[in-house]
C-alpha cells in the first residue's frame, strides 16, 4: 500500500479524530497522546530509524510504501498541535522541535552558551558548557545551536558541538521552516561547514518544510559547485549502500 492511499484513509475517517504518538525522551518509548483533530498540515513520519523521526513531505509521499515508514505502527505528526502544546505539556518529537533534555528551566550558562554561539565565540562556549550549560538549548527562533553555529559559519564551533553534543542534533530539524543545520550552511554557501557536517554524516536527502534538499538549497543560493559537491557526496553513499546490499 502506498502512503498516498493511506493518506486517504485517514482522511475519510468518520469522526475526524486520529491518534498521535510522541516519543517519551525519558523512557524512549512512544506514548499516546490525546486524541485531537488535525490541521491541514499533518504529516507522515518516517519510524524506521533507530534513534529519530524524519517527516515525509506531501510531494515525496508516493514515492514511499507503508512498509518501509513503519515497524508496528504509523506515526503522524502535526506541527499545528506541537506548538498549541508548548506550554506545560509533552513535546512533539525531537526530531522537529527542539526541547531542553531535562525539561528544567533555562540556566544563565545555556544563556551563555546561545550568546557564545551566535557572536561565535569559541572559547565562551567551552567555558559555558563545562560550567553545565545545555548543547540543546534552543533560541527565541526555535532553532539549535547547531543551526546557529551553520549560519554563523564557525566551522571550529560546529565541530565542538558534533563532538560534544548528542547525535539527535545533526539532523534535527528547525521547527519553523523545517531545515537541518545542513540546510542553513548550504544556504549560506558556506563550504567548509557543510563538509564538516556530511563527513559527521548529515542527511543529504532530508528535505525541509518547502520539500528541497541542501543540494537544492545551494542551487536556490547561487552556489553550482557547492550544490554539485552534494550531489556528489549523496550519490556516493547510495552507491556505497548498493554495494553493501549485494556483497555476498
């Protein structure tokens, strides 16, 4: 079954009520969350990775089978209910908004940290973090300080966040426009930092809230070579994949 005709189904569903389910960051367990009525800009979620979520955009569902989306169950999340639930209630998924680990309020050090990285400061940012400032606070713009250090394009501060902060950041997408850290330096044109990110192995194929991928992002930002250089490193790990696929 392809997911366009699941997308039908949900959809003709009498009551108009589906349940969601979101990823518990202490126990890694999904839950159920209460059921509530979609918006208009639900989406599918990719469940199949062990560690994070991805979103399927609308114009690549077709290309994805049931199967292949989920294990025991399908996900769906809707941004609209993510952000009306901010406010004391679970997160969405990790995967989309970014959300203080332990959940506890916001420190001076991670003030610190968010400054360090924005005015591109590195040795204010090791400093912070060995003080106990957070790599996962987030900004006012609902971005991490991954995104920041790959707009800012310090390549010495993104390594020290790929180095000392959790794997989920890598691919973790900004919840407002849906970009990967990839995205915002591609976007930026900056060269340096997008290898930085694809040698830490950044999804190349991940696609944000408008449907591109970082390789179209650097086209749309007038950069051919560093948009060719994608595309060459993308079709590089398909070929890498085949050639484990029918190693015997």
């Amino acid at each position: 079954m392809y997911i366009d005709r699941l997308q039908e189904d949900l959809q003709s569903v009498s009551s108009g009520f589906h349940r969601v389910h979101y990823q518990d960051q202490e126990t890694s367990f999904p839950r159920a969350l209460s059921a509530q009525r979609l918006s208009p800009r639900w989406c599918f979620l990719d469940a199949t990775s062990a560690d994070r979520f991805y979103r399927i955009d609308r114009s690549q569902e077709h290309l994805h089978f049931v199967m292949e989306i989920s294990q025991d169950e399908v996900f769906i999340l809707d941004p609209d209910m993510v952000l009306s639930q901010q406010a004391g209630t679970p997160p969405g998924m990790p995967d989309l908004v970014v959300e203080q680990a332990s959940g506890s309020p916001v420190s001076s050090e991670d003030h610190a940290i968010l400054q360090a990285v924005i005015a591109g400061d590195l040795m204010k940012l090791i400093e912070s973090y060995k003080n106990g400032g957070s790599l996962l606070i987030q900004g006012p713009d609902h971005c991490s300080l991954l995104h920041h250090a790959a707009k800012v394009g310090n390549g010495e501060i993104v390594k020290y966040i790929l180095d000392h902060g959790p794997s989920e950041l890598l691919d973790m997408a900004d919840s407002e426009t849906g970009e990967t850290a990839l995205h915002k330096a591609a976007c930026q044109r900056n060269r340096a930092v997008c290898q930085l990110l694809v040698d830490a192995g950044a999804s190349l194929r991940k696609t944000d809230s408008k449907g591109k991928t970082p390789q179209e992002r650097a086209q749309q930002a007038g950069d051919p070579e560093l948009a060719a250089y994608l595309e060459s490193r993308q079709n590089y790990k398909i070929i890498g994949h085949e050639d484990l696929e029918t190693t015997v």
